[in-house]
C-alpha cells in the first residue's frame, strides 16, 4: 500500500505530492501525509503563519495541509491579484523543462528524467481540472488524487510524485518555487524515479492565470 508525503507548510509559490507503494512517511516539511493546495512567494497556505512585514497578494499559491477540503469547496485567489502581471510570453517547451530539472538532478549527482508520455497526460489532466475550476489542489474535482491520476493514465508505477503551481510567469519561476520549498524540492530530487510529465495550461479569464503540474515517478 502506498503512502502520502506532501509538505504540511508551505512558505512558497508551489504545491507537491509524493507517492511510493514502499516509501515512508518522512519528517519535517513533508510528514502531514496528507496532499495539499497553494500560495504566493509571500505567503502560507491558509492553516500557516505568513511571514512578518509581507504584503503581496496571496494569489501565486502553495500546498496546505487542509487540502481533504470537502469536494465543491475551493482555494480560490483574490479577484484581480494577478492583473498586474505580464503572461503574453507564458509558454511551455517540455524539452526545456526537462532539461532545466535535468540540469538541477545532475548538480545533485542524480540521473536524468526521460519525458513520459502517460504522466505528461496525467499532468495535462491535473492542469485542465484546476484550470477549469480556477483552483489550486492536489484532489482534483472528481475527489482523485495524484495516484488515481497516474494509474488513470495507464503508468503502473511504483513511486509517483506530483508538484503543482498556480500564477508563475514561466518554467524559471516555478521551478525557483519548487526548489526553495523543502517537500517540493524532494520530489525534484528523488533518486529513484526515471520518467517525468509536465503540463501548463493558461486561461486569462481566471485569478490564477496558469495552471503547472509536474509528475515524476517509476515504474514496475
């Protein structure tokens, strides 16, 4: 049986998941066991303490450990908080992503991650879903969770771990997000996952504007 590891707080932009069928629950950061939704660089997920003096608008959002929200309930960005910022140049090339977090394994000794094409699905799914719910979450609105997501894609994995972000401009930004919050940077550093799936989708008429997901994993 697997288990859950998800960062229970969060100071930064990004939400992450981690899943293995022999993995253990791990301390700090990543030992609520439960996943998780989303916040900006300034800020905490809704049961955590912002840091002192900060005052940008908690849009860009990061994992929470409330996320077993009831279905139909939301995390939802303040009307306008990202109006300011520039998307016309926000794009994904899943080769450059793959590169840059390729980049950052190897700096860590670590092997690179091949693009799979059943957790680049998964992602897209993951994506589409907070997307068209203007949310940030790692249940997605059918109640599934980053396991359900993976198996639905047809990857029989043995570990699976998914990061997800909401209001970052590009890959940089998200990925700067990812590795500056410890449980997220975890699932950035597994040593035992081979492939990888990544997904951006934008929509200007929500708060949040883009939608990230990555998804790492291995399988049997």
């Amino acid at each position: 049986m697997y288990r859950v590891l998800v960062p229970a707080l969060v100071s930064l932009l990004l939400a992450g998941c981690s899943m293995g069928q022999s993995s253990s629950l791990s301390a700090g950061l990543a030992d609520s066991g439960q996943p998780t939704s989303a916040l900006p660089s300034s800020r905490v997920a809704s049961n955590s303490a912002s840091p002192a003096g900060t005052s940008e608008p908690s849009a860009k959002r990061t994992a929470s450990n409330d996320d077993h929200i009831p279905r139909g309930t939301f995390e939802k960005a303040p009307s306008g908080a990202l109006a300011d910022r520039d998307y016309s140049t926000t794009q994904l090339d899943p080769d450059k992503a793959r590169d840059l977090i390729n980049a950052y394994r190897k700096e860590k000794g670590l092997k690179p991650l091949k693009l799979n094409a059943a957790l680049t699905e998964a992602a897209k799914a993951h994506s589409r879903d907070l997307a068209k719910w203007d949310r940030i979450s790692h249940y997605g609105s059918d109640g599934s969770n980053p396991w359900d997501r993976v198996k639905r894609a047809g990857y029989n994995a043995k570990v699976a771990a998914e990061n997800v972000g909401t209001g970052q401009v590009n890959m940089q930004e998200v990925l700067k997000g990812w590795q500056q919050s410890p449980g997220h940077n975890k699932n950035l550093l597994l040593a035992d996952v081979e492939h990888m799936g990544i997904a951006l989708v934008q929509d200007p008429r929500t708060e949040f504007k883009t939608f990230w997901t990555l998804v790492v994993g291995s399988s049997l």
